[in-house]
C-alpha cells in the first residue's frame, strides 16, 4: 500500500507548531504564578505574546495552504466514525488555533498593556477595563483548557493507530 503523505511544507508547518504549542502551554502554566509587576512576568507575558502571534500567523498560513494544496484521502481502512472523529477533531483545532490568540490579544487590549510582536508595537484595540480583560482573560484560560484536551485527543488518535499497526496513518503527516 502506498503511503499518500501530505506535502512537505504541511509536514513542516505542523510539526513547528506542535513544538510552539507544547512550548506556550509550559510557559502560559509558569508565567501566571511570577509576582505581578516584576521584569521576569513581563519580559515571559512579552515572549509569551510573540509566541501566541506568531502561531497564529502559523495557523493562517496553514489554513491558506490546507486551502491551496491537496491533502491525501483517509484510506479506506479508516472506520466512518473514525473518519468523522478526526475531522471534527481537526476542525475544532483549527478554530482553536484561532480563539486562542485573538482572546489573549484582545485580554491584553483590555488590560491596559500594549503588544509587541517580537519587539515591534502593534495596534492597541481596547482601554484599560478590568471587567473586559477578566472576560477575555477567562476565554483565553477556559479555551487553553479544551485546546490541550483537543490536543491529547488528537495524540492519542495518532498513538491508537500507532498501537493498531497502522503505521500509514501516522507517516502521513511526518517528515
């Protein structure tokens, strides 16, 4: 049976994003216990920012390219309930990778603290307003929360295939 893979750039992509993702939820876990007002909290919530954009921009890039490039057929082993969990499952990550960054980056607005994006100043959408910024704070921790669920879901897909030998299905998306 031949493999039919998704495109190296798709590969790539995913894999880049895996490694940030696992790297935000470390850091978004030991950036909220710094002492407030202290340079160690802003300098990682400014990493922690730079990060977030730019897995958005990831995330947009890949779902130009999911638009733009052909992704291969589930084979014909897959089961229909399994062929409807993983695109729902996928489905609901890509709107993850969008509810994300957007809630953190309107929490911030509301905070009063301006972005940078790696160091450059980005619009500022809000005004200080704590009830805004503890709403948006809330989505922002409340959807990390089903995103890593999303996320362990998603591996242990892939680790199910893995223990049921069906190696094609994980060499699809790597490298």
């Amino acid at each position: 049976m031949g493999i039919k893979r998704y495109n190296s750039i798709a590969v790539a992509i995913h894999w880049l994003m895996a490694i940030l993702l696992i790297c935000m939820f470390i850091l978004g876990i030991y950036m909220v216990d710094l002492p407030k007002g202290s340079d160690e909290r802003s300098w990682f919530f400014a990493l922690h920012k730079s990060m977030g954009l730019t897995l958005a921009l990831l995330a947009l890039i890949r779902l130009l390219w999911k638009f733009i490039s052909v992704s291969p057929p589930l084979p014909d082993d897959v089961t229909s309930i399994q062929k409807k969990a993983a695109i729902s499952t996928h489905n609901l990550l890509y709107i993850m990778m969008f509810v994300q960054p957007i809630s953190g980056y309107i929490s911030s607005s509301f905070a009063g603290y301006k972005t940078k994006f790696w160091g450059i100043p980005l619009p500022h959408w809000g005004w200080k307003s704590p009830d805004l910024n503890q709403l948006f704070t809330t989505i922002h921790q409340i959807s990390a929360l089903f995103f890593g669920a999303l996320i362990l879901l998603h591996v242990a897909g892939a680790m199910y295939h893995l223990h049921k030998k069906q190696f094609h299905l994980f060499k699809r998306m790597w490298f």
